[in-house]
C-alpha cells in the first residue's frame, strides 16, 4: 500500500492506496493548529498500524503553507527513513497520481524537501 499526505492549506488531507493507485481510505481534516499533535496518529489509523505493509510514501511539496508543509514533510520524511519506505515529492493538481507514478517506476527521492512558493517570512530579533 501507499500513503499519501497533503497538508499545504488548513485542511489536511491523507490517503491509503492500493497498489494501482486506487484511493482505499481517506481522512480530510481542518487540523489547523493541532497537526503536528495529530497527524502521526491519524496515519496509524489510517494504515491500521500496519508500517511493515507500506511500499511507497508520497507528500505534497508545495507550495503553500509554510508551517503546514514544514510538518507534513517532516513526517513524512521521518517515516520514511524509520521504516526504510521509498517516498517521492510532488505538487500540482494531479500531485496523487504523479506520485504513484514516480514509485511504481521505482523512484525514491530520499528526502521531500519543500517548495514555499515564495521565501520564508521570518521575523528579525530584537536585541
């Protein structure tokens, strides 16, 4: 099976596939400000705690939300590394299907990193 997971805006949205891509389970949630708290959990479920059947992770690169993405890849990144799952980053409209693509051409980018759209806003210190 694949995971899937998009969390650019503040709804997130997570998905379960088999292995021809077909959507098995979702779950699409406003997590707002309790995703980080939230997601890990919401996977497990997802899958049924069941990391040993996973085959593929695909994320949404972006762009979008800075916090949002920062923790949707960070996850993503940390399951795939833990459990040794090959994962692929993409965006765009058909960003699901361009991600199963990528895996079943054996593709495994390593490590997702994310594409804000624009540069990061962060404020300066004030000393």
């Amino acid at each position: 099976m694949y995971i899937a997971i998009k969390t650019d805006m503040s709804d997130t949205e997570i998905y379960r596939l088999d292995e021809d891509g077909q959507v098995e389970r979702q779950k699409l949630w406003p997590a707002g400000r309790t995703l980080a708290r939230d997601l890990p959990g919401e996977l497990d479920q997802l899958i049924d705690g069941k990391y040993k059947d996973v085959t593929g992770i695909i994320v949404f690169k972006g762009p979008g939300s800075f916090t949002g993405l920062r923790i949707g890849i960070t996850v993503a990144n940390a399951l795939a590394y833990a459990e040794g799952i090959p994962i692929v980053g993409t965006n765009g409209e058909n960003w699901l299907a361009s991600g199963r693509e990528k895996l079943a051409s054996g593709m495994n980018d390593k490590i997702v990193l994310p594409e804000y759209g624009a540069p990061a806003n962060i404020t300066a210190p004030k000393k």
